[in-house]
C-alpha cells in the first residue's frame, strides 16, 4: 500500500516517460512503457510446448528443445520473448530499482493467464526465492512483487517465505547450460511441508532459459507433496 502511494506521488512529482523511448506516458497506473513500444514486445503465441511452453512450429506435443529434457515441473509457461524492448525492461525493473515497471509485467501476467491458464487450477501462488545476500543486494525480490499482485487479484493465497533459497551459488546467466544445473542443485528448502502438501502451485518466476532454476524449486516442492507445480515467467530467454 505505501509503495504504491510513494509510486503514484513520484509519478506526479516528475513526467512519466517511456522506459524504452522517452515519450510521455500517463502516470496512473506507471507503467513506463508507452503504446508503442509495447507492441515491439514479441509474445509467446500458442500452440504451446507441453513441457517449457515455447511455441510449437510443428505437430508434435514438445518442441525440439525439450526432446531430451527432464523437468520436475508440470507445465512452464513465459509471456514473452527475452529480447529486445522486453530485455531492456526486465534489466531496468531488477538491476536500475525501475521497480515501478512490475505493474506493466503484473499487467502482462494476468493477461496471459486468463488467455491460457484458468486461475481456478491453483491453490497457492510463490515466487522463486532469492538468496539472502542477493535480495538484500538488490533490495527486492523481483519475482515476489508480482507473485503477490497476482494472488492478490484472484484471491488466491499467496506464500513467500516457505520455499527459501539456501545458498546464492554463481549468477546463472554467467554459466553454460550444462554448469546450470549443477549450480542450483539442492539449493532450495521447503521449511513446513503441510503447506504445499496436496496443493497445486503457480510457480512465478522474472526469466525462464533453461528451467533448471524452476525445475530444481519444482522438484523441492514436489518432494514436499505438492500436486502439481505450474511454471509462469514473464519471459523466455535462448538456452
């Protein structure tokens, strides 16, 4: 509530500007991104891949890329390509404090959801956990502020401390795909795990590259009972 009234404030204080290219744009919401920079963001259309949710160019249920891969969770899903203006926003909103933009990318997630999840399939909605080092680095969790607009908005409950991350371990965007899973094995802890026992999750994460971050807290979760865990990204980046 105070974060959203210190948002609006500033943004009646100075001139909301495009993130991307300067224009003026209305303030209520802030959303920092103009019309028509928003139409460059390339969305992920279905047909969907079954298991990462890339989109299919063929017949077959999985892309090419998911032939060979196992993941722990049910289904994973991202709303854009990372690329382009929407890389340019994602690296604004988690490395440049532009913490303002989770209202364009809370806009963005439940626009996909109600195109092709049904928010009645879930029971609990969470963020993928951050370590403590780097939450207190960057001062958020980029992927709780909009996993708790989320659960808000469908009335669904929403849970942030019980998946935790136990160690910080390498950047995974610094590694190769194969270092990737190895640097995030054992790295979650589910703390009580009647809260997820029987229960289907909605798993939110800011990038989905691999899925090895998401399938590794799936996988955790799934181990604590979990019925089902369903991944939501904001973006798709290339393995």
């Amino acid at each position: 509530m105070l974060n959203t009234l210190l948002e609006t404030l500033s943004a009646l204080v100075f001139p909301a500007e495009c993130e991307i290219c300067g224009v003026a744009v209305d303030p209520h919401p802030p959303l920092g991104v103009c019309q028509k920079c928003q139409w460059e963001v390339k969305l992920i259309l279905p047909p969907h891949c079954v298991s990462c949710g890339r989109t299919l160019m063929g017949n077959m249920p999985k892309c090419a890329e998911c032939q060979t891969e196992s993941f722990a969770f049910d289904r994973a899903f991202a709303c854009a390509v990372y690329e382009g203006t929407m890389r340019q926003l994602i690296h604004a909103y988690k490395f440049q404090n532009r913490k303002y933009l989770k209202h364009y990318f809370i806009r963005m997630m439940l626009a996909f959801i109600h195109s092709h999840l049904a928010a009645s399939d879930f029971d609990i909605i969470l963020p993928v956990p951050m370590d403590r080092g780097r939450r207190s680095e960057r001062g958020f969790n980029q992927s709780e502020l909009i996993s708790s607009a989320i659960a808000k908005y469908f009335k669904i409950s929403h849970s942030v401390e019980n998946l935790v991350r136990l160690q910080g371990g390498q950047i995974q965007s610094q590694l190769e795909k194969k270092q990737r899973k190895l640097n995030v094995k054992n790295a979650f802890l589910v703390r009580k795990a009647d809260t997820f026992h029987s229960r289907r999750l909605l798993l939110i994460d800011d990038i989905l590259t691999t899925g090895y971050t998401a399938s590794e807290c799936a996988r955790c979760l799934k181990k604590s009972g979990a019925a089902r865990v369903t991944v939501l990204a904001l973006a798709r980046g290339v393995n």
